[in-house]
C-alpha cells in the first residue's frame, strides 16, 4: 500500500477553485496519475481530518510547446475535484 502522502501533490490554487471553494464547498488538488477515488477519498480524509462526500477526477494531457527552435511536451496532470460535507472546512492557507 502506498502512502498518503504520495497521493496528494499539491493544492491548485486558481480562481476557479476558489469560486468552488466559496460557493460549493469544494477543493481542487493535483494527485498522482494511478490515484483512485477511493485512496484520493481516504488520503484526504486522514490528511486533513474532514469528511468527504465525493471526489471527481479529471485527467488533462500536456501540450506541446515550442521553446526557440526544440519543440517540449508539458507533463500529463491529474486533477481531483473534492466535495466536502455540509458543515466542513478546509483552508490550506490560514491568516493574512
């Protein structure tokens, strides 16, 4: 079994994400590409100590850049989508 940590890799900080956050109660986060719900669902819970309701998974390719004259391909990501239960918060930045 992996650990949870290798599950998670960081917290998505965009302004879509943000409106989620606000208005729906739910959080974006990169996750590893072989990550299923149910271990996305469960890293979460023990991580952070809340209750999920549901996870959703969106994988984007990376597209192909030209950098000067050598063309490069920005990696492949996965994304998890995380609705949170009525009455739970989750702040990754705290403060200010």
């Amino acid at each position: 079994m992996r650990s949870l940590y290798t599950v998670i890799k960081r917290p998505l900080f965009t302004e879509k994400g943000s409106y989620l956050k606000e208005s729906e109660n739910k959080i974006l986060v990169e996750v590893s590409p072989d990550a299923n719900k149910l271990e996305i669902k469960k890293a979460v819970e023990e991580i952070f100590k809340v209750r999920v309701e549901k996870v959703s998974t969106i994988n984007t390719k990376g597209k192909w850049k030209r950098y000067g004259r050598s063309i490069g391909k920005r990696p492949d990501r996965k994304k998890a989508l995380i609705t949170l239960k009525k009455g739970e918060k989750l702040d990754f930045i705290e403060g200010t």
